[in-house]
C-alpha cells in the first residue's frame, strides 16, 4: 500500500497563511491575527504523533487538534468554534469552554511534539522531549492536527514524511495514509 504522509493542507486554511517547504511551514504577516491551517490527514482510531518547530513567535500561537467538521478556511479565532482541543503558547490549555493551566511555555526553537492516542482518547504535548502530561482525555471523532498563527508566527512540521527530531512513544506511528511493513519497529 502506497503511502502518504500528512502536510499543512494549502486547500483547507485561512487565505492570511502561507505555506511553503513542502507545505510543512506555515505562515502569516505582522499585520495577521489568529489565522489557522489544518492537515491534509486526519483520525479517529490508532495512536498518532507529529512534531511542530516554532521557528518564530512574536505573540500567541495555538498547536491543536479539530473535529473534521470544522471550518478552517474562513475561522480566525479557532476558539469560536466547538470540538477542538489546544496548547497556547503561555502553556495554557484551551477547548471551546475555556482555558485553563496547564504545562510549560513556548517559545522559538522548541519542538513540540504530539502524541494523539484516539484508542484511548487522551492527547498528550511534550516540550523539547519532556512531557507536558495528558493534556485532554475523553476524545472521540475524527480529528486533525492544526495550528492557529497570529503576527508574524512561522511553525515547521513533520508528519513522518522527513526524520522527526525526537522518538515517538512506543506503539505510536507518523501521520500517514497507509502503514509501511516496519512502521511500528523502528520506534523501540
């Protein structure tokens, strides 16, 4: 079975986010508020990682995951919308009710790494290859990576596709369409 590895989708985010590198950077402006991108491969059973750089963040910024029923392209403030769970930069959580604390900050250069486990239900961050703990549990339909950018923030991905920084946990595979024969070997 061919695979294929998850991007930033160019077809499904706001007009104000430019992808480039593959469409694994996303984007916006000095001027851009809250404009959010989503991926091109979303799920609802298996156990999923991908890792977000930040290159650059001048304010706020959002790491998440939606429901696939989400409007992306005309959001900007991704709170106003139900069913999607994040990590904000000050280390706050957030869900459609609310935010409230939750790990360590983040800034330029780190690495933030997702660990989406939907057999179980739970999501959970970890920051420069330290756990932030289970951010959410109780997660159910189907759900996809996003972010949400505001003034002059840029992220880099990696879905599978190019070596990823850290490990993944056990039993967690990349964010692909298909499953190579050793796609569960290489992470013990």
């Amino acid at each position: 079975m061919a695979i294929t590895y998850a991007t930033w989708n160019p077809s499904d985010k706001n007009a104000n986010v430019t992808l480039s590198s593959w469409n694994l950077t996303a984007s916006v402006a000095w001027w851009v508020t809250h404009y959010a991108a989503r991926a091109t491969i979303w799920k609802s059973s298996g156990k999923w990682y991908w890792e977000v750089t930040v290159i650059s963040n001048v304010w706020i910024m959002f790491i998440w995951v939606g429901n696939v029923l989400m409007s992306i392209v005309n959001d900007s403030y991704v709170w106003f919308d139900v069913k999607w769970w994040s990590y904000y930069t000050l280390g706050t959580k957030y869900t459609s009710a609310g935010g409230s604390a939750y790990a360590s900050a983040y800034t330029n250069g780190d690495v933030i790494w997702v660990a989406l486990d939907m057999d179980a239900g739970t999501i959970t961050m970890y920051k420069n290859n330290v756990s932030q703990w289970v951010m959410f549990n109780s997660l159910t339909w189907t759900l996809f990576p996003a972010i949400s950018l505001y003034w002059a923030s840029s992220i880099s991905a990696k879905f599978g596709a190019t070596a990823f920084t850290y490990s993944p946990p056990g039993w967690f595979s990349w964010l692909s369409t298909g499953t190579p024969d050793n796609n569960f070997l290489m992470f013990f």
